[in-house]
C-alpha cells in the first residue's frame, strides 16, 4: 500500500514539472462531494487525468446541445 | 473562506444571469443551456477556454470521485489561455456542474496568484481533509462551487424548494428541473447550507 502511495506521489510530482514546463499555473479539480472512495482513489485519479493531459488523450467537446433560442438582434 | 470571496462570486454569478436573460428568449426559465452559457463564460473572460473530454477516462457509472479538471496556461508570448477537460460518458447532470463548476474558475481568475493551485499534492491533501485554515487555492474550489450553484439553482428558486422538497423524491424531481445532480440538490437544500447563505441573500 504505502509502495502504491509513493508511486503516484512521484507520478504527480512528475506531471507538476511537465505541466509547469508548459506554462500551466493553475490546477483545479472537480472533486464529488459525497465521495465515498479511499483516498488513494482520489490521487490516482489526479495522476491519471493530468497524465491523459499531458498525453494529448482528449478530444474537443461537442458543444452543439444543451442550447436554447437567442433572442434576435435588435 | 472571506465573505468577499462569496461576494465578488456571487457577483459574477448573478452579472452572469443578467447577460444570459438579456440574450436568451425565456431567460428567466430553467434549466439554463449550459452551452449558450459557455458562450457568454468566452466572451466575458475574452481569452480561449478550450473545452475537451477525456477519451480514456470515463464516468459512465457516475461513481467517479474526480470529474474534471481545470488548467491555466501562460503562454511565452505573455497571453493566456485556459483548458477544461472532463471525464467522458457522465450523465448531463454531471456533465453540465462539472462543466460550470470549471468555467467559474476562468471567471473568477483576476490573475492574483495566490490563488493558484501548483502543487497537486498539496492541494488533494487539503480536498481530502478540508483543514479550518484553508488555503486560497481550496477556497477558489469552494467558491467555483458556490458561483456554479447560483447560476444553475440561484438562491430564491432554492428558497421556494426549501420550503416544499423534503423527500428523496422531491430532491429527484427538483434535479431534474434544474438538471443538476441529485446530491448537490441536497446539499444545496440543506439547512446549514440554506442558513449560511441567508447571511447573503439581499445581495441575491
């Protein structure tokens, strides 16, 4: 367990200096209220999603729903 | 947490319902379109906010403790940008809080830096055990929060819910109007929750 700790320890202390390289300054997270995971979860998660950042393992969001009418141009 | 840091959020929150009324036919209607909304985030904010979903990293059984994330980037020519990336496959609940969750921290960056959050581990430690004394960077989390629940669920529509949801039940159908998740509903009606923002409420 503390072996799996210290490893995505180091795996976040590793996205931190590529992130910081690339000029990130500022990292936020949405965490679930109500969690209910161990702790350990949470920072593997962490790791992962900065890892997938870094990775380029992502695609642009469809942002074509979710729309209402505007109202016209007066 | 500084009451003006509730303040200035609910601020923005609330200049934000104003612009999303002038510009939307039945502005005052629910649930808002979280994409008009997008729209109106870029155009205040006036710098990118790229918006993407992981391709790996799902959220398909909506368990997932951590939905998105949120990075501020300086660029070498002096300008900055912003990235948003959430977890693919969350139901629209969860797609759209996460979603408004992560644009209140582009709106609310005025680029003071303490608010900044650097270093993960840190911060997750602190998101985990939410110390009396929080940082700055916990507190922008909170506050995001806070900016994201006025504008999806504003403070009198809360106050009319108070007063009549009281079942499991309630809080479902009152998710659904609003399309927010379930749990936050519940936070959201509850009584330390509701009392606290009393404090605020000539101001909302």
């Amino acid at each position: 367990m503390e072996t799996k700790k210290m490893n995505v320890e180091e795996r976040l202390k590793k996205a931190d200096e590529a992130l910081s390289k690339m000029g990130v300054v500022d990292k936020k997270f949405f965490f679930a209220a109500r969690s209910e995971s161990l702790p350990s979860k949470v920072y593997e998660d962490v790791a992962d999603m900065e890892e997938a950042y870094l990775n380029g393992k992502y695609k642009p969001l469809d942002l074509s729903g979710d729309r209402g009418t505007r109202k016209p141009i007066a | 947490m500084g009451v003006h840091d509730i303040f200035r959020t609910l601020n923005i929150a609330q200049e934000m319902a104003e612009v999303y009324k002038l510009e939307m036919l039945n502005g005052d209607g629910f649930p808002r379109f979280m994409n008009d909304f997008v729209d109106m985030c870029k155009s205040r904010v006036a710098v990118p906010i790229n918006i993407s979903e992981y391709t790996e990293l799902k959220d398909s059984d909506g368990k997932a403790d951590v939905k998105g994330k949120y990075f501020r980037i300086n660029q070498a020519d002096g300008k900055h940008h912003y990235d948003i990336l959430l977890k693919s496959e969350m139901n629209d609940c969860w797609h759209r809080f996460v979603k408004c969750k992560e644009l209140f921290h582009a709106l609310l960056d005025d680029g003071k830096d303490q608010y900044y959050s650097n270093d993960t581990l840190r911060h997750i430690e602190e998101c985990l055990t939410d110390p009396p004394e929080a940082s700055l960077a916990l507190t922008s989390e909170w506050i995001a929060q806070v900016g994201a629940a006025e504008f999806l669920f504003p403070y009198k529509a809360r106050l009319t819910h108070y007063k009549t949801d009281k079942t499991k039940d309630d809080f479902y159908k009152t998710a659904k109007l609003y399309k927010i998740p379930q749990d936050y509903i519940e936070i959201y009606l509850s009584s330390p929750y509701m009392d606290y923002f009393e404090v605020f409420s000539h101001h909302i």
